[in-house]
C-alpha cells in the first residue's frame, strides 16, 4: 500500500497527485519516528513519492510480482535493473532481434564496463536453443535478457527450456514484455525473474508521456531501487499518475487491440498484394506453437511485406490517411512507418538483413479505430501503390485523425 501522511480529502477517488521534491517533519522526534518506521511518509523526491507507489503497486498486481519499480522510460528501466544486478566480468545473453537501442546499450556501453554481451538470433526457436544452450556459461552469465514478443516480427522464445538449463541461483531471466503487455502475457508466471516494460506504449497507451517498469520479487527490487536512488532515474509525480490512470482501462483497451488486430491480420494475409504478416495469433507465424502456449492476445501491431518493390511501399505508406507516419505503439493514435526507411535507417543494408529488416517490410500500430476504417485505407493505399485506376478517396477521410493533424485529434473510435 501506498505509505500517505494523514492530509485532508484522502477519501478522494482518486488519489491525490504528489509533485513534492521534499518532506517534512514537524520535530526531530517526528524524524525518529518515521526512521524507525513508526510513521509512514516521505523524505526526498528522488527516494519516495506517494503517487510513484500507487502506480507500482498496480503493477506489480497485474504482474503477479511481490514489487514494482517505475523509472522515467522503458531504456532507464533497462540501463538502471541491468547496472543494479551485473558485475564486471559477468556476461549475458540477449535476444539478437530486441529493441536498437537495447543492443546498443549492451554492445557499446556495457562491454566498457568489462561486461560482455551476446545476441543470439532468436528467427528460428531450434537454432535458438541450440545457440544458447553452446553460449551459456554458468560461471560467468548473471543475466539472460528476452525481448519477447520481439519487435517488429513477434519472435518468441521457448522460456521452459532457457529455464531447464540455466542455473537459477547464478542467473537471472529478463523479459521485456511491452508488446505483449500483462494482458497478453506474464512472464513471471512462465519461469522469468524480472518482467520489464515500456510503459511509454501500452501501459501508458494514450502516447502523451514516457516510462518504464521492472517487476519482481521484493529482494531483487529492492537492489534495484537503491541503485536507483543513487542513478537518479525517477519518474515525476505527473507521469506516474498518468499511468496510474491508464492502467485501470488497460484490459478494455487490450481487448479492442486483440480483437482488431487479429480481424486485420487475418485480412491482410488474405490480400493477394500483402506478401507476408507477422502476427502471433496467425498459424502461419513461425512462432504460432509458442504463441499457443504463452500469449493470450496478440495486440495490436501488425507487421508485415508487401508483394512489390520498396518505392511502392513508400508510396503506399505514403497513400494511407488514417495511421500518422512515425514510431511508437499501443497508444489510440494509429501510426505507421517503412521500417528500412524510418527507425532502421542508421543500418547498413547488412546490418539490416541480419535482423531481418526487409526494404518492403511494413509496420503499423492499428490505434482504437474500427478496423474497418483501418482496413479500407489500407485497400485504398495498396491500390495507389500499385497504380490502380478507379482508387477514390476515403468515405471517413474527412473524420480520420491523420486530416486533423494540426487541429483537434477527433478520431473514430469504436471503445
Ligand atoms: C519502446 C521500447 C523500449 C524503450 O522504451 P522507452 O520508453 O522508449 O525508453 C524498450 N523495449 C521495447 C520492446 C520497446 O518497444
């Protein structure tokens, strides 16, 4: 439970919003009380703050974890557990598809650190293994981070078998769940130590502000929040309540992302000029089997290639009204990016093969508009794409967000 002074209206519904960057004690009696921990309260911001503590306390719940820390992004909550829990000469084992910016943490910044990381490509769960089971090393590996559903393929891993031949008391599991969010996944329950997320996406779901979370045992936490108090990577009060708030309509929002993102993704696999769909809820996903026995939603971003080269694709996304141009996910804007174009555009084209990132590869986060709107665009584009003759424009295009990018953001939203 939140630990909240005595003030008046504390039978607020909802709980007040703490900004204070300090607290105070009437006396120095007061101060013994509260270090003895007679008395409930705060000291400094960097160390408490009550609306941080609301907002951990859900999520540990959602995860099922006995604590939860929030920090002021996805990355802090990566960089401050991994600082908290490696030593120098430790290595760790990563999936090779996770997030750029993880890989670069890892490869250029940790390895300075005399740790040493490596990425194992997670495509095909067989090689996977067989990959791990070669690179581990009990002596020396403390950590093994899964990114997982990845982005933007929706690799899994099989998480049984990573735990079968790890040492538990040596080696902790990460798993950074943001694409699956609790809804559609609980890594604690499958065998991991620490769940971690990007709050800035579905968690947070409203693309207004940014933060992340770790998850787990109260010991594990608690190591990671003294570093944390010495890192200095906390969250504001503001931000911790937005996500307070948005927590409580994650469940509704997670269904509507479920059930359209599966109605889109099985009718673009339909369409003779859409090539190929990652998406776990598919069969023909090479992960469907994992998928099966630890996702219970699939969400909704779809990625996907078209059949064609990689200047129509820049022309169809260029042609769709609906989805804003840009990265981020899980919030009720849609938005959609060519992937080679937009967040892999610092890769080389080999760099890019090797994560799988093709020139024609697509994706898009479907927001909260009826998938029929989604769709429809989507038919539209590919047929500008493709030159086709008799393409008109949308029948919604005059109430769809991307039209109103400089005004008011009136979408059409079917919760
Ligand atoms: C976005 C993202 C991150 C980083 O989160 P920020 O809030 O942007 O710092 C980490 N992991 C995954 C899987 C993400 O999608």
């Amino acid at each position: 439970m939140p630990r909240i002074l005595k003030t008046p209206y504390m039978n607020a519904v909802v709980p007040p919003i703490s900004v204070s960057s300090a607290y105070y004690f009437r006396d120095t009696e007061e101060f013994r009380r509260y270090k003895e921990g007679e008395l409930s309260g705060g000291r400094y911001g960097r160390y408490d703050n009550p609306t941080w503590l609301e907002a951990e306390a859900q999520l540990a719940i959602m995860e099922g974890a006995e604590a939860a820390l929030i920090f002021p992004s996805g990355m802090s909550a990566v960089s401050n557990t991994v600082c908290a829990l490696a030593q120098q000469g430790d290595s760790i084992l990563y999936t090779g598809c996770a997030y750029r910016n993880l890989r670069t943490f890892f490869n250029e910044h940790m390895s300075r650190f005399g740790v040493k990381a490596h990425a194992i490509d997670q495509a095909n769960v067989d090689q996977f293994n067989t990959d791990f089971s070669r690179l581990y090393d009990p002596e020396t590996c403390s950590l093994v981070f899964i990114e997982m559903p990845s982005n933007p393929h929706m690799y899994l891993v099989d998480l049984d078998y990573i735990r079968s031949v790890i040492d538990p008391e040596r080696t902790r599991i990460i798993v950074d769940s943001t694409f699956a969010s609790p809804e559609n996944f609980q890594p604690l329950r499958h065998g991991a130590d620490l769940v971690l997320h990007s709050c800035t996406k579905y968690l947070g779901g409203h693309g207004d502000f940014l933060a992340g979370c770790v998850c787990g045992d109260a010991e594990t936490i608690e190591k990671i929040q003294l570093y944390r108090n010495v890192s200095g990577a906390v969250s504001d009060g503001m931000s911790a309540f937005l996500l307070s708030r948005s927590l409580s309509s994650l469940p509704l929002r997670m269904a509507h992302f479920n059930k359209s993102g599966l109605a889109i993704a099985t009718a673009l696999e339909a369409n003779p000029m859409v090539s190929r769909v990652y998406y776990t809820g598919l069969e023909s996903h090479p992960h469907a089997a994992l998928a099966r026995r630890y996702l219970t939603g699939h969400g909704g971003v779809l990625s996907f290639e078209l059949d064609c080269g990689k200047d129509e694709v820049t022309r169809f996304v260029d042609a769709l009204e609906v989805p804003f141009m840009g990265t981020n996910f899980g919030s009720h804007h849609a938005m959609v990016e060519q992937c080679a174009e937009f967040t892999y555009y610092k890769l080389s084209g080999e760099e890019r093969a090797d994560i799988g990132i093709t020139d024609t590869l697509v994706r898009m986060t479907i927001g909260l508009h009826d998938p029929a709107l989604i769709l429809d665009d989507i038919d539209r584009a590919l047929k500008i794409a493709r030159s086709m003759p008799g393409v008109v424009p949308m029948k919604a295009a005059a109430t769809a967000p991307r039209i109103a990018r400089t005004g008011s953001q009136v979408g059409q939203f079917s919760i």
